[in-house]
C-alpha cells in the first residue's frame, strides 16, 4: 500500500516505519520534527510540515494517492496536559480533525490511529478490556477520546475503515540498536531509569508507596516498541483483508511495580543510583493491565519480546548508544 504516516520520525512511528518498509509498503512520512529526528525515518520519503497547517496537509494528499494513514502525531505528556491543556485540544484533537478532513476529500480507505489507555480514567478493575467507559481524567485522554469519537463517526457517515489501538506502557527499543526513544525530557518510568543508570540523570523519583499492590508501588503493563510495531503492520492486513473496524488494547495482560522496574534495571545496568520516594501523584491508579484476547483473536497478533529483562536490556543498549551519538555529534 501507499502509506502516509504522521509522526513517523518519532519514537513510536520509526519503529513502525520500519517495518512498514520491510514488509514492503510505500511510505510518506509527515511529521513536524518537534520531538521526532531526520535519521529516525529509516524507510520511505520524509515530508517536512505541520497538521495545523491544512494547506501541507492539502499538498501532500494532492501528490500522493494514499491507500493509508496511520496518525501518530501528538503530545503525550500527562502532567503538561493538566498544565496546557489547550496546547493539547490543538495538537491532538483539532489536528487531527484536519487530517480527517483530507482523509475524507481523499476518500482514504484505511485509517491506523495511536490511542492510549489513558481513555479510561481511573477505573475500578486493574484489567482493561476495549468496552469500558471512557472517562479520562486528564485533557492527554481526553483529546484522544475526542479523535477516535471524530473517526468512529467519519467512518459511520463514509466507506472509511479504522482500527483504534490504545497503547498502554510503550518502552524498549530496536534491537540492533537502529531506534530508540530518543525524546528529551522523557517521562517514561523504564526510559527514565534507564537515563540515570547511564549517567544522564543524578536519580529518580517514585510516586506513591502506598497503593495496595505487592510493594505498594504501582502496577503497569509494558509492552516492547517492536511488538506495538507489528500490531499496526497487521492491524492494515486485517482492513486490506476485509476485516471490520476495531478498537484494541496493545499490552502483555501482565504487569510490574514500579520497584520492580527499577530493581531490574539496576541489576542489567550494575549500577545503585538514587531513587527518592515521595508522595502520589494525582490521577495515578494502583494498577492498569490490557486484556489483550480481542488484539490476539482480531489480528492473530502474538507478541515476540515479552519479558521485562528484554525490553529493559534493549532500553539500556539504546541508552548508551544514544548518549555516545550525542557526544560525538558535539565534539
């Protein structure tokens, strides 16, 4: 297929882009390259430009004839939403209204859109299953709510097919050291713990001891960038296959504390760094897990890095890589 993807020089989206490519798709990337990098989009044409800007938008669905879009750009961090919410109604949500516009002058067929467990809140159940309410708690989730609402409805009112994946914990990187997160002030608890065991930052915090999980820390459900990769590649055979819209949860089922994270980085790195225990944060629940059953029976999707020790291992390896890029790009 030809394949638009924006955000494709970012974290999330070059690892997708890459495989894309090997599986042989024409790709475009549109990105703005506020937190994503030139040397990260391995495959394909990089397209320079905004979603604000409805006239790049125009130009690039005017060159090209796309069969797909997969829409990554957005902001992400939750406390920043909390304190700019309307920089994320902007971004996230009004954005990708005018990418939805071209989508359907274009009469796009297939639309991949990046979702976040944050859609549901704080909700009583520590597994997640795709029909619970929405009820987000920050703008960050409630952006995202708002786009997948907009495709669900563009799709109702067109021929236009979707599949909605809502990441829950995303981390590691490429294993050959290709890719990795490379997004500066990175709030991603295993990226974080990484960054002090590599000597970027002096030490870390966490949030809450007191939750009632098995150490008092929170439970989270990480799943490997490459295995979140494959769900998008497969999510665009299910629709080139004929397969009805759906909304999936991306994680393992599974999930670690917080202390648990940390202590395994450690133990892979060989480095004790300091960790300061502090009080909650608002808005943290004790435990979020996908039920993973309807991304298995939908797309046949089976995850290849499913273990901490491998995802933190791949994490630490990019790390290095990456503070030694950085060192030599400043010499």
């Amino acid at each position: 297929m030809n394949v638009l993807v924006t955000g494709g020089a970012g974290y999330i989206g070059s690892h997708v882009v890459r495989q894309l490519g090997a599986a042989g798709h024409s790709i475009v990337v549109f990105d703005n390259l506020s937190t994503g990098y030139r040397w990260a989009v391995t495959c394909g044409e990089l397209v320079v430009g905004d979603l604000a800007d409805e006239a790049a938008i125009a130009d690039v669905f005017a060159r090209y004839r796309f069969d797909a879009v997969l829409h990554f750009a957005a902001n992400i961090v939750v406390p920043e939403s909390v304190a700019n919410p309307l920089k994320y109604y902007r971004n996230n949500t009004r954005n990708t209204l005018n990418l939805l516009k071209a989508i359907a002058e274009h009469q796009v067929p297939y639309m991949v859109f990046s979702s976040t467990a944050a859609v549901y809140g704080m909700p009583d159940e520590a597994v997640l299953t795709e029909d619970m309410p929405l009820v987000p708690i920050n703008p960050y989730g409630a952006s995202k709510m708002m786009s997948e609402r907009m495709i669900m409805d563009l799709a109702a009112a067109t021929s236009l097919n979707y599949v909605i994946l809502r990441y829950f914990n995303v981390a590691g990187a490429n294993p050959d050291g290709l890719l990795g997160q490379a997004t500066p002030e990175a709030t991603h608890l295993i990226k974080v713990a990484c960054e002090c065991a590599t000597g970027q930052r002096d030490g870390m915090s966490v949030f809450g001891t007191d939750y009632d999980t098995r150490d008092g820390t929170c439970v989270r459900d990480y799943i490997h960038v490459e295995d979140l990769a494959k769900a998008h590649v497969m999510a665009l055979n299910h629709m080139a296959g004929g397969g009805e819209s759906k909304v999936l949860n991306c994680g393992y089922g599974s999930g670690f504390t917080v202390r648990e994270v940390i202590d395994v980085v450690k133990r892979l790195s060989g480095v004790d760094f300091p960790v300061e225990e502090v009080g909650r944060r608002a808005g943290d629940p004790a435990a979020l897990m996908a039920d993973n059953g309807r991304i298995k029976e939908v797309l046949g999707w089976q995850p290849d890095y499913d273990d901490l020790d491998t995802i933190v291992d791949t994490a630490l390896a990019w790390e290095k890589l990456w503070q030694h890029r950085r060192a030599s790009d400043n010499a």
